[in-house]
C-alpha cells in the first residue's frame, strides 16, 4: 500500500481526508504528522492559500521522505475584507486557539445585519511528490456567519458558519461528518485531487491476463 503522509497534526483533517480517500475507493495509506518523526514546522509565510499550502507540502517531503499533501484554508468574512483568510489559524495571535479565534470572530461580526453576513470558507490542497511534481486545487463553501455558535461537531470556525449549498439551517458543526464532507470546501478539494495523487504515488495500472 502506497502511503502519503498529510502535513498536519489535526486529527479531525486527518480523519476527513481519510474518509475522502477511502470513498474514492483508493487504496492509498494517508497518514499524520504524529504518525512520522516529528519536525519543526515551516513559517507560513506565503501570500496565498495555495503558497503555504505548497510550502507545508514540501517541507513533509523533504522532512520524511513519503510524498505529501498540504492543505491550507480558512474562512473569509466578506464584511472584514475577506478577512481572516489565510490567517484564520492564528487570527487571536501567538498563542491562537480553535476556541480564541471562534470567540474573537464572533466579537467582530456579532453586530453585523444579515445582508453583510457573508462569507466562505477556502480551501487550497497541494501534492507535492518525492519526484518534486505539484498538484494543487482549490474550492470553496458559500455561506454566512452567525453571531451564537452552534453545534459540537467538526473544527475551528464551523460552529458559527451555515453553509448555503444545504437542506436547512445547520451550522457546519452540526452536520455529520457525512454531510459535511458532501459540500465542504476541504471536501471539494481532496475529491478534485484525489485522482491525480492516486496516479502520482500508484504509478500506471497493468491489467494482468489480457492478451
């Protein structure tokens, strides 16, 4: 089995890209940062999603040695000029929690009228390989933020984000884990990508018996 370690130590990104791979019916292993020998992690210092979703790709592969996928997202308010952005994982500062970022957010926005609550979240995912070939896509999950957080499900900023592409009013922490892989951003993206990693790290398929 071919493996393809996820430059991350989140285990809900880790368990959701997992989920996609194995809908996709691959057979490829992905596994975590703390499945492999632990490294510094990179400066995020690029202007783009996809900039320090490559940048985290690269440093995986040439830290363990396996090719590597990156994912760098973020929600984007389009009231606070598409802010957090790529800074949404360290919007309260140095010491930036799940829950501090939430809360501070939610400070910012609690005011906002309904028509100014729009909002997304993005998601840039990069392949790089051992051969140094880069894959990446990017999608999007349309919606609008709400000013009390809902649900206990999911990471991040979901328990105030409600998806438009949905039957419902649901928050993203609220869906299931099904439900939210369907329209999520990080969903969208692993599914645009998957083919084009199975094809990297499984190489060209011969089909045994045929004349």
């Amino acid at each position: 089995m071919s493996r393809v370690v996820l430059a991350s130590h989140n285990r809900a990104k880790l368990a959701e890209l997992q989920r996609v791979f194995e809908a996709a019916g691959s057979d490829v292993e992905i596994v975590g940062l703390s499945d492999v020998a632990s490294y510094e992690p990179p400066e995020e210092t690029g202007t783009t999603f996809v900039d320090n979703a490559l940048i985290k790709a690269r440093e995986a592969v040439a830290r363990t040695g396996l090719p590597a996928l990156a994912d760098d997202s973020g929600i984007e308010v389009d009231a606070l000029n598409r802010m957090p952005g790529i800074r949404s994982a360290r919007w309260s500062g140095p010491q930036a929690t799940d829950e501090k970022n939430l809360r501070l957010l939610l400070d910012q926005t609690f005011d906002l009228p309904p028509e100014r609550c729009t909002a997304r979240f993005v998601c840039a995912m990069a392949f790089v390989g051992v051969d140094g070939a880069v894959i990446t896509r990017t999608a999007t999950m349309e919606g609008r933020v709400i000013g009390q957080p809902r649900g206990h499900n999911g990471f991040g900023y979901d328990p105030m984000f409600v998806p438009d592409d949905q039957d419902g009013e649901l928050t993203s922490a609220e869906m299931t884990p099904a439900q939210k892989d369907a329209i999520s951003h990080r969903g969208q993206a692993v599914r645009a990508i998957v083919p084009e990693v199975v094809a990297q790290v499984t190489g060209p398929r011969t089909d045994e018996g045929r004349a």
